[in-house]
C-alpha cells in the first residue's frame, strides 16, 4: 500500500524577550518567570536561574532549554511541582542567551506551548585578572628620521595575516616601506616607488614635521598610503613630481596584495582615492571586522583659499577598489562631502592670523557602531594670545549603518554634514562640549579621541586649554545628557591620551608616558581601572587593525621609533566578528549569503520564497537566497521500511518526528550530525499508518 508522506522543516525562534542587567531578579512574561540569583553575576562562574511555570508542566528536560554562550550544567525540578531550578555556565564573556522554547513543556493548560520566552545576561569584564607582556619586535634604522615621523593623529603601521607594514622617512627624507613577519623576522625594506619615482628618482619630503603620512591595509591585503604637506598635492608642491601637482591629494595602493615594491599613485582619480580635497592629519582606521575607513581634515569648498574646514570620512569598497562618500555637502559646496563642519566658516580669529587645526577621531564599537567626533572652532571672536590652533565645541556623531546614516548619542537622526547651529536644526551635532561665550582664554585643543564602553555608551576625551588637564565625557543613557568624568587618570593635555574600543567592549586609553589603561565602563564608579606599566611604550602609535581583530597593541614608541607589542592575557577568549545590525545574523554570514550586514530587517525577510526567513535559514544551515537549498527526498525500502534524505550543513544536529495527524508525533531518530551535503536516515521500524508526516528539525546546540 502506498503511504502519502508530507515532508516538512520546522525552526523555533524566539517571539518576546526582557532583559536583565547585572543582578536580578528580573520577572518574565506570562505565562513563565525566570528568576536570576544575584551571585555570580560578574565573573565566569555559574549563574543559577529558577523557571516557575503557570501551572503544573511535564516533559521539561536540559535538553530543551537552549543556551547561547553557555551551557546548562545543572537541571533538576523542585518540591514546587511549578518550579525548576537551573544553573547555567558561560563559555565566553559577554552576553548570554537562556531561551525557552515553545511546546518544551506541556501542561493541563496552555503551558508554555503559547510562547518562546528569553532572556538575555550582561555582566562585568575581568580587569583585574589580566596580565600584560611586552616586547620589541623591530629596531629602527640607523638612518629613521624621527623629526617627520609618529605624529598622534597619524596610522604608521597596519597588519594583514601575518604580515606588518610600516612607513617612515629616511635621514634624507626619502620614504621607505618596511615588510616583516608577525613576530619581527624576515625584513623587507625598500622606497616607495611608482611610475612617476621610478622614471625622476626618490620621492624626497620637505623637511617639515607636517610631512608625515600614514599606512593602511584593506581586508583583501592591498597597502594604501597618504601623506605628505597636509596631503593636499594644490599647496608646497615644488618638491613633488609634477604630475602629482593636480590632484585632489596625494594616495597611492600597492599593485599587488601584500607587495610593498610597486604602487601606483591615484590622488588624481576622483573614484580611486578618498573623496573629499584639502587633506590634512589624515589616518587610516578599521570597524571590528577589519573594513578599511579614512578620515581627515578637508575643506569645505574644496579649495585651500577659504577658511572653511571640515570633518571628512571616506569608507573603502575591496570590490570596486573605490572610496565611498560619507557625509553630505554644505552651503559652502555642492561636490565635497563633509560629516561635521563650522557653523559660519569663522575657522580664524579676528585677525586671520591664527586658525583651528581640526584633529578628528573615528572608531568603532563592540557592536560595529561608527562613533565620529571633532573639535570645532564656531567663533572667531573667541581667542588668547598664547596659541596658535584652537577650538571652541566638541561634536559627536555616531551611525549604526557604516555612515549611511547618522544620530546623536540620544537616537535622534541628524542630517550630515552637520554643525552647531540652533536647536531645532535637523543637521545640528550632538554637543559634548561648548567653552562659555565670551570668556578670555577658555578653550579647548583642536584634538580628541572617541570610543565607546562595554554597553555602547560613548566617551570623548580633549584637552582643556585654559588648564591643560585632559578631559573625559561620556553619554549617560539615563538621563541622555553628556556628563564630565573629570581627569581621571590625572593626565596632561600634553599627554597626547588617545582612545581605543575593542571587540570585548573594553577601553583602552593610551598616553604619552609608558603606561595604558584599561576600563569596561568610565562611567561607573564601580568599574576598575587597570593600569599596565611597561617600559618602552612611548606615546604609542597604534596598529588599528591588529589592536580591533586580536585586542592586543602593536604600534610605533613615538620616543624612538622602535615597533613595538604589548599581548594581552585574558581570562576569556578574545571575541569574533560581532553582529552588525543586531539581527542575530553573522556579520560574516550575511556578507557570504548576500544580505547587507547594516540592515537589520533582512533577518524576517524571505529572499528566496521558500517560506523560511533570513533568520531560520542561518540556524537551520540552508542559503537564504537558494529556494532549492534544504531540499528533501524520502524512498520506500523493502520490508516496510523508509529511506528520509535531506540537505544538510555542517555544525547542525537533527532530529526526526512522524505524525499520521499533524497534532501527536512521534520521535523516529536523533542527535544525527550533520553531514553536508546532505544527510541520510533509514527509518527500520517505518510507521505502518497509511498516511503520515515527516518533520525534521534542527536540535539547538
């Protein structure tokens, strides 16, 4: 007799979620309630959780409570026949996810058949049980120049694999390229060369600390290079080749990937290099995934005549090998884009004699969320007479989608460029800072630096130049204002402190003086600092993309030009890729799959009509843009029995059920690992019902 078998894949996800922060206990939806112990809330160690159902359940088992980032290490229910108590154990720091499936037990009533309940479990870093190790892995030449070398706002060296490479100039202000192994060994040095050095001889600097350049490296090993007198070929030009005279600045890439002896200069190609004119203290820098970003000081009309500066920020595209615009354009121009810029363009004071310096800062979070800040200088009529470049407000911007868009630290959307303005302006920045109008030397310095803590929050630090002390503000998400944190590692201005954010949400603050600190969360008073004192660490210059993908710090000794590492020993695992937009995909995963890692929404979408979401498709192991992945296929084998293939994916684990109903099934295999491309179960003792449905499912791990 023939048996109609209907075939079907089924993925629970979660429907409504509460959050718990550090300490309990925290009430769950109806019709569950976790209760969270207060201990262990801020180490490794166990977290114990107590599930009080509605009503009396039956069937819960530790298999069908789901942890991500954890396992449960003790299950066992209570004298309350409502109550169960389990202990949960991380395996890495971070978040942990405990999540309650629907239809994991059943009871008289609805149970938990009605609704998947989660929740989700932050808590503190370790400071206090790392340990830090340092050491050199390259001494400079005997010719480095260290009077236009290692500046603060400049990148002088970048990683790939397990390649370094670093710029710097000879005594005879000639450039050289430096490629050497992760561990110091197997040296190449060589000049930097292109078409036009080749055929009229070294590239040779002015012998002027402005001078300087900075080296990054893109995710497929291309080496970009900038520099020069504030990178701006229109302006001191008589020491350069002339073809490189017109261009909008001066940029080379390497013509091979991880080849440091052929480039090819691109500041004359309006797609091919950064995309903005008037470059000055440009650097190179990396989100958490290792994606090449620029950022300079420009112009706002794109020409050096005019006191109109600006913030500027050019995202690099591996695929098309172009510079991307970020930001807008302003009053001041219809073809330069900027992030942040001046009100009035009132960049000098009532003289002329005296202008801002504009040092911008960008980095990016634990999340991947882009944190923008610069000082600016609003009022030319505000001034002192013992500096030359000042500024008077400190701009923040941030952006959760690579700087497609932008918001203050409070949500709201702000329209880029922005600038001071008024309140109700839709493009006015988010004011950390503004020096009290009219006061006679009150201002601050024309640099900064810009990271956020554990739980996003922003922070920037500047220097007050009426004081001289460094100042540190951060965004309090309570009350949604920005809050002085005073100085509180009792630093200079002149200390030069800039500021970094990892992967693990830990800042790293360092200073002109052999020391970092490190901090989860300035803002709490609670939260530690630790402090590493290690000689030979000399106002660092850092290696952006190594620091963000391993969180430990390579970079020049800005005293001797030294390249030097310090190796952090964590009490956890330094974290992969995070997760973009928050959707629960992949960063990685989605780029792989052709979804936009920025774009949250495309976890609920269905691509490929094939009735299972973005997010289905990623734990159940199939492409969300292939209707025909996760196809099935059942046979009928001799002696009532049934042959059930479907395709599988490696890391998954399966489970099989048939119902001849569709309302009581009945467990035929499981814990079959997945074995791509596809998997194969012969079902010996084959329902003997003359119709009947399949399920597999995909276990959690």
């Amino acid at each position: 007799m023939k048996k109609n078998i209907n075939l079907f894949l089924s993925m629970v996800f979660a429907a409504s979620f509460v959050t718990a922060e550090s300490g309990g206990p925290t009430a769950m939806l109806v019709p569950v309630d976790i209760q969270v112990a207060t201990s262990g809330v801020s180490r490794l160690s166990p977290v114990a959780l107590t599930l009080t159902f509605s009503e009396a359940v039956s069937g819960l088992g530790s298999n069908d409570v789901y942890v991500s980032n954890g396992a449960v290490t003790s299950f066992s229910s209570t004298a309350d026949p409502l109550e169960w108590d389990i202990e949960v154990t991380p395996i890495d720091l971070g978040n942990f996810t405990v999540l309650l499936p629907a239809d994991s037990a059943f009871g008289s009533g609805k149970g938990n058949q009605s609704a998947e309940l989660t929740l989700t479990y932050d808590w503190r870093y370790p400071l206090d049980q790392e340990t830090v190790s340092f050491q050199t892995l390259w001494n400079r030449p005997a010719d480095f120049h260290l009077g236009i070398n290692a500046e603060g706002y400049n990148t002088q060296c970048a990683s790939h694999g397990t390649n370094i490479y670093l710029i710097y100039y000879d005594t005879a202000r000639v450039p050289h390229l430096v490629k050497m192994d992760d561990d110091g060994s197997s040296v190449q040095d060589v000049v930097l060369s292109d078409q036009y050095t080749v055929t009229n001889g070294n590239y040779v600097a002015k012998d002027d600390g402005h001078h300087r350049m900075s080296i990054g490296v893109d995710e497929a090993g291309y080496i970009h290079i900038a520099g020069d007198m504030h990178n701006y070929s229109q302006l001191s030009t008589s020491h350069m080749p002339i073809e490189y005279q017109n261009g909008q600045c001066n940029y080379w890439r390497s013509n091979n990937a991880g080849d440091i002896t052929a480039f090819t200069w691109l500041g004359g190609d309006s797609l091919r290099s950064p995309r903005f004119e008037g470059h000055t203290y440009m650097a190179f820098t990396y989100d958490a995934n290792g994606h090449l970003y620029y950022y300079a000081r420009g112009r706002n009309d794109g020409h050096w005549t005019e006191s109109f500066r600006t913030y500027s920020i050019s995202r690099y595209n591996t695929t098309t090998e172009e510079w991307g615009i970020v930001g807008g354009v302003n009053e001041f121009s219809d073809d330069h884009n900027s992030v942040l810029y001046a009100t009035s363009g009132e960049e000098h004071d009532l003289t002329g004699s005296r202008y801002s310096a504009i040092h911008g800062w960008l980095g990016f979070d634990r999340y991947n969320r882009m944190h923008v800040a610069a000082p600016i200088l609003n009022d030319g009529s505000i001034g002192h007479t013992n500096v030359s470049h000042w500024s008077s407000h400190m701009l923040y911007l941030q952006s959760e989608d690579f700087g497609r868009s932008f918001s203050r630290a409070d949500g709201t959307p702000v329209q880029t460029p922005a600038k001071i303005g008024n309140p109700s302006d839709t493009n006015r920045a988010d004011i950390v800072f503004a020096v009290s109008q009219p006061v006679t030397n009150e201002w601050i310095s024309t640099s900064c630096s810009v990271g956020a803590d554990r739980f996003g929050n922003p922070f920037v630090s500047f220097g007050d130049g009426s004081t001289d002390d460094l100042m540190l503000y951060g965004f309090n998400s309570a009350n949604a204002q920005w809050e002085s944190q005073g100085n509180p590692l009792s630093l200079s201005e002149d200390d030069d402190m800039k500021m970094h954010s990892d992967r693990l949400g830990v800042l790293t603050f360092v200073a002109h003086q052999n020391k970092i600190y490190r901090t989860w969360n300035p803002n709490d008073p609670a939260a530690e600092w630790k402090t590493h004192a290690i000689s030979g660490m000399w106002n660092m210059r850092l290696d952006r993309r190594h620091f963000m993908l391993t969180g430990n710090l390579r970079g020049w000794n800005g005293n001797n030009g030294n390249l030097v590492q310090a190796t952090i020993t964590r009490p956890v695992p330094y974290p992969a890729p995070y997760d973009t937009d928050r959707d629960t995909l992949p960063d990685t995963w989605e780029i792989a799959h052709g979804l936009d890692a920025a774009y949250a929404a495309d976890a609920a979408l269905d691509p490929d009509n094939d009735n299972l979401n973005s997010f289905q498709e990623f734990w159940v192991g199939t492409h969300p843009n292939l209707a025909s992945s996760g196809l099935f296929g059942i046979s009928l084998l001799p002696v009532n029995q049934l042959q059930f293939k479907w395709e599988s994916a490696l890391g998954k684990t399966y489970r099989g059920w048939f119902s001849e109903d569709l309302n009581s099934w009945t467990q035929v295999f499981d814990d079959v690992v997945g074995s791509p491309p596809e998997n194969t179960e012969n079902i010996t003792n084959a329902p003997s019902a003359d119709q009947g449905f399949f399920r597999v499912e995909v276990v959690h791990p």
